[in-house]
C-alpha cells in the first residue's frame, strides 16, 4: 500500500518536472548565449584604404555600458578625419585613416581598461555600498553624486516606476 503511494508520488514529481521542462523549451526563443570577448586596447590598427571601429578594434566587457557608445564615436569621429581629405589619393587616404586612429585608440582604450576594473567591482560586495560605488565611478563630491540620483530618478520616471 505505502510502496503504490510512493509511486504514485514518484510519478507525480516526474509529470512536474515533464510540464516545467516543457514549459522551458517551449520558450527557449527568449534565451540566447554569445561570448563576451574583452581584448587588451590596440596600440595601432592596420593602416591603408581600409580601417575599423566599433567591436571589431576595441571589444570590451559590458560592465560600462560603453562599447556601442564608442562605436558611435568611431563614426562620427572618422566623419570629421574624412572631411579632412584634400583628394582621394591613396596617401591622402592613409594620412585621415591615420587621424582617425590617433583619436579613436586612445579614447576607446580608456573605456576598455575601465569596463575591464568594473568586471572585478561588480563582483564584490562593496559593490552595493554607496560610497565604494560613488569611489568607483569617480563622484567624489556631493554635487556630482546629487547630479547621478537625478539622473537615476529621471530614468526610473520615464520607465514609469518611482524611487
Ligand atoms: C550584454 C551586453 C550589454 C551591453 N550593454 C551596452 C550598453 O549598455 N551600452 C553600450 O554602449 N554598449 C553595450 N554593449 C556593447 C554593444 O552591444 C556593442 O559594443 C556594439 O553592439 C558594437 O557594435 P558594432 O557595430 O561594433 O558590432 P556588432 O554589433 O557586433 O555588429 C557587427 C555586425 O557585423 C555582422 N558580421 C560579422 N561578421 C560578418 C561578415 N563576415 N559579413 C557580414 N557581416 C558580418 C554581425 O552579424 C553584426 O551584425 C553591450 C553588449 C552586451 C553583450
């Protein structure tokens, strides 16, 4: 009698389980998997007709929120180096490429190197200390700080949540 109850519960247990993997692979659209890469900056990309920006020249971890932000940057940054063009030699080309890598390697490498110290931050515990976190992200002073919570406030808002 009590070994019929145990299957009976045995079997029970193993329907939830059916239903609750079921129920994850019929969602499994909503997962993805992707490897994050973070490359020590470049000090130089190759030059000639062709350049890079964006993911391609300085891959970073996503603990600044920074790696589509520079590749922005990239874009408007070779604008203003294209425009600097006299003729379309193929000297002339190398000489702007060349003006857009002297601005863009040094800028981005900053970000990379601080994503880079916000994987370890992220990961201890003086991450949720307010003062270890203001340290961190360099508000020192009281205005700078008072400034971030606005920012803060005014993203919560616009989500429609309240602080
Ligand atoms: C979890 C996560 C969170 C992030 N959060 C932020 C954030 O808050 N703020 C921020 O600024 N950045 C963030 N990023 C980083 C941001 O997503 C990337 O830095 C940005 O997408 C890089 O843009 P990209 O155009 O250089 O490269 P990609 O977006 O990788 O674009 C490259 C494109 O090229 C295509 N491609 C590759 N090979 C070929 C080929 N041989 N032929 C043709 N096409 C090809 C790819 O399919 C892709 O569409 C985050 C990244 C991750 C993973």
């Amino acid at each position: 009698m009590r070994k019929g109850r145990e299957q009976e519960e045995q079997i029970e247990e193993e329907g939830e389980k059916y239903e609750e993997q079921k129920s994850i692979r019929s969602h499994s659209y909503l997962f993805s998997g992707a490897p994050l890469y973070d490359r020590d900056p470049l000090k130089s990309i190759p030059s000639g007709r062709v350049t890079l920006l964006g993911d391609a020249c300085h891959a970073m971890s996503p603990f600044k929120g920074q790696g589509a932000n520079q590749a922005m940057m990239d874009a408007v940054s070779l604008m203003r180096s294209l425009k600097l063009r006299k003729n379309d030699s193929e000297n002339e080309m190398r000489r702007v490429l060349q003006h857009f890598a002297n601005e863009m390697l040094p800028r981005s490498a900053q970000k990379v190197l601080a994503s880079r110290a916000g994987v370890a931050f992220y990961h201890t515990p003086q991450a949720i200390q307010k003062e270890a976190l203001w340290n961190f992200m360099g508000l020192t002073s009281e205005e700078q700080q008072q400034r971030m919570r606005e920012r803060v406030d005014a993203v919560v808002k616009a989500k429609g949540g309240s602080v």
